[in-house]
C-alpha cells in the first residue's frame, strides 16, 4: 500500500505537467492576442498539427530528440522546461500548505507567475487577460483561506469593537495588497517618467502587481517589490556588462518580480515574521 500523502504528491506533481502543458500554450499564444483553446498546437513552421502522443509533457520532447516529427525543426527546451518547472510548483505547494485551501490558492497562483515570467522574458508583454483573471481569482479566493497578513486585522481591532468575520478580514487583505502593489509600482513607473522624460516600465508591471497584490497581502508585497528590484539590479547589471547591449536595454522587469513573487511564496514567511517580532511588544 503507498501512503495516500505519495499518492496526492504523484498526482499533483502530473497534474502540473498537464497545467504546464497548457501554459506554454498560454505564453507562446496570449501575447499575440489568440485564443488558448482553438487551434490545436501546431508546429510553427511546417503547420502539421501535434499528435497526442507527441504531446506529452516533458517526455515527448525527449522522444522526439527536440525536434518537429514532420520537418525536424528544433524545438526549444524551454517548453519542457515550463511543464517540469510547473509540476515542481504545484508539488512544492502542496508539500508546504498540504490538504488545504492555501494549496489551491498559491498553485493558482504560482501558474498566473510562470506565465507572466516568461511572457516577459520572451516578448516583453504582461497580458492584461492574466493580470485581470488573476486579481479576480486572487480576490475571490482570498474569502476561503485564513487571513495571515495581519494588515486588515490591526486595522479592524482599533475601528471596531468586534472585528469583521474572517472572510472579511481576508478579503480586506487581499483589497490592501493589491491597492498597495499596483501604486507602489504606479509611483516608481511616474517617478522614472518625470525624471528621465520618458516611460521606464510599462503599465503592465503596475497591473501584475495589482494581481499579485490580492494573492500576497502588503507585507509580502512589500517584499516582493524590494526582492524583484534587487534581483532586476544585479542580474540586470551582470547582462548589460556581458552583452554588448547598451543601458537603453529594456530589462524584463515583470520576470524578476515574478521569480521575487515565487520565492516569497515559499521563503517569505520567515522574513516576515522577523520583520513583524521588531514592532511587537514594545
Ligand atoms: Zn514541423
């Protein structure tokens, strides 16, 4: 007999192939503005459409030696790479939260993030159809899972003299970060505006922000915020000076913040609750 807690980890790691399947579907046709569900995949250069069986996550691709069957094209590694990346997501997710609602949420979550990362990486675009369905994913769900943010609930116990349901206070949270994610990012994006005379980052980073926002609550956001930026300056420093590319190049910021985003999710706590034990009991 294996353990039913293998069992769900087995099945949740394939059911992130799958997801990430359907991902790379997202990120290749989203930014181009076409439809996720019709056509099905084809190779994009000799148009033969994909057999199931050569559309297998991660396997196929090495079956199939990285090339198109019909015409040999190579295709790149970084399709299964988003199938493997996703599946160990969604398995890190439940290892952390197990059995909960906080697994659905923060795999919903961290699907939104591995779209947006390589959308931005690729082609330099944050859709706005995944920053919209993930705010409203990111609100709706925020009535089902515990409030943890403490933001809404410090508020509400000095407004209130019974404080709100839980449901409330949650949602609350998810209102907080999401307000403070997008402005925060709005003011930097106006700043650079006004200092340099002309557009630093797109208004795609404010509404990823405001996305990832309503998932994180405002200290996580904080800190996805101060996490992205140094990792956006430092690898960012390392690729101008490598590459031969000026400092006019446009770094994909909306990655970094989205690989900051990933780390908070699962690193984050510890950060959190130091910075929280600073201001407690004194
Ligand atoms: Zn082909």
């Amino acid at each position: 007999m294996v353990p039913p807690t293998q069992l769900i980890a087995a099945f949740v790691f394939l059911f992130g192939l799958i997801i990430g399947s359907f991902l790379n579907v997202c990120i290749s046709r989203l930014p181009k503005g076409k439809s996720v569900v019709r056509p099905s995949s084809r190779c994009p250069r000799c148009g033969k459409s994909i057999r199931p069986y050569d559309n297998i996550p991660v396997l196929s691709y090495f079956f199939l030696a990285g090339k198109c069957r019909a015409c040999k094209m190579r295709i790149s590694p970084v399709y299964p790479a988003v199938e493997l990346l996703t599946a160990l997501l969604f398995l890190a997710c439940y290892a952390v939260f197990g059995n909960s609602v906080e697994t659905i949420k923060w795999t919903a979550f961290c699907a939104i993030l591995v779209v947006l990362i390589f959308t931005d990486w690729r082609e330099r675009l944050l859709p706005d159809t995944v920053n919209f369905t993930g705010l409203a994913i990111g609100l709706v769900v925020s009535f089902f899972v515990r409030p943890d943010d403490g933001t809404a609930l410090w508020i509400a116990n000095r407004l209130f003299e019974f404080p709100p349901p839980m449901p409330v206070i949650s949602f609350a949270d998810a209102l907080i970060g999401a307000i403070v994610g997008g402005g925060l990012l709005w003011l930097v994006g106006e700043g650079y505006f006004r200092l340099r005379g002309r557009e630093g980052m797109g208004f795609g980073d404010v509404k990823m922000m405001l996305m990832a926002g309503a998932f994180l609550g405002l200290r996580r956001t904080i800190l996805t915020i101060l996490l992205g930026s140094v990792l956006g300056a430092i690898l960012g420093a390392i690729f101008i000076l490598s590459s031969r590319k000026g400092s006019d190049y446009e770094l994909p910021f909306g990655t970094f913040l989205g690989a900051a985003a990933l780390l908070v999710v699962f690193f984050g706590t510890p950060v959190v609750t130091w910075y929280q034990s600073l201001f407690v009991m004194r």
